[in-house]
C-alpha cells in the first residue's frame, strides 16, 4: 500500500511539473530540466530510492534507469551527476544482475555493449551478500555492484518526445 501511494504522489508531481512544460515542448526536444543527447534524454534525481523504487520513477516519467553505451554517454551521465549533487555520489544506473549473477542486463533492455566497472568490480560483495544492482561509484566515478535495497540519487534516460505516461 504504501508503494501505491508513493507511486500516486510521484505521479501526481510529475504531472504537475510536466504540464507547466508542455506548452513549451517542441518537436525533437526534452522536457524541461533534462539534457538530450543523440536520440535520448537524460535526468539526474536526487532523492534516494532503492534500484527497483529508482526505476519505478523513471518509468513514471517515461523512461527507465539510464543505460550506458558509450564512453560520451558515461561522461555526460557523470556531469549530470556532478551538477546535480554538486560532486559525484554514488548514482544508480540502469544495470542489475538480479535475474542471473554475472549475467548483467539494462532495465530498459538495451544490448549491454560498453562497460565501465572499477579494477575489482563487480565482486558481489562477498560470502553471504548479495550486489545485484549497479551503481557509479563516487570515489572513481567507474561502476560498481552494490544492493539492490541501498538508496541511492538516480539518472533517468527516455527517447526524445515520449508521451508523459501521467496524463
């Protein structure tokens, strides 16, 4: 129940801020207060959620948790990071290895052709832990496999003019 009203209340937020900018929305653009590169669109959340309440919000928005594909995508997901939180703090992307250890996936689907984790990442954390989920690391803004229950700020990513999935 208390998912449900989360999820109620996020979306009532997001409809309220999505439609003082969709006035102003023009074709090929992203909303308001995200940053478009190539074909997609980008956000950086500040308010920490667990990996599977983070990609809740994004779908609420459109999205899911941000797949990296690319050196350039992992540089500008670091700079959104930056400039949201003032410095890099470990950030939740969109990569997890819940459904098979050591068999990573995005959220959204995307073909995982570019990784970027840490000298002795991923390591699971070890006997009796359990790291399923991916997040950028702040100390060396590489990734690294964390649990899935932490809360952590987010990025977001959605194509270009997706319909706002609130209204």
């Amino acid at each position: 129940m208390a998912r449900l009203h989360l999820l109620i209340v996020v979306c009532g937020i997001v409809a309220l801020t999505q439609a003082r900018s969709t006035s102003q929305k023009k074709e090929g653009n992203c909303p308001d207060g995200w940053t478009q590169l190539d074909k997609y669109c980008y956000v950086f959340e500040h308010y920490p959620r667990t990996f599977s309440d983070a990609e809740s919000v994004c779908n609420i928005l459109g999205g899911n948790l941000v797949s990296i594909n690319s050196r350039k995508e992992h540089a500008l997901v670091v700079e959104l990071i930056r400039e949201g939180a003032g410095s890099v703090v470990d950030t939740w992307i969109g990569l997890h290895d819940a459904i098979e250890e050591d068999d990573f996936v995005w959220t959204d689907g995307e073909i995982v052709n570019f990784r970027n984790f840490g000298a002795t990442q991923p390591d699971n954390g070890g006997v009796g832990v359990e790291e399923d989920c991916v997040e950028i690391e702040e100390d060396d803004e590489l990734w690294d496999d964390d649990e899935c229950t932490d809360e952590n700020p987010f990025v977001c990513i959605r194509p270009v003019n997706k319909k706002d999935d609130c209204h």
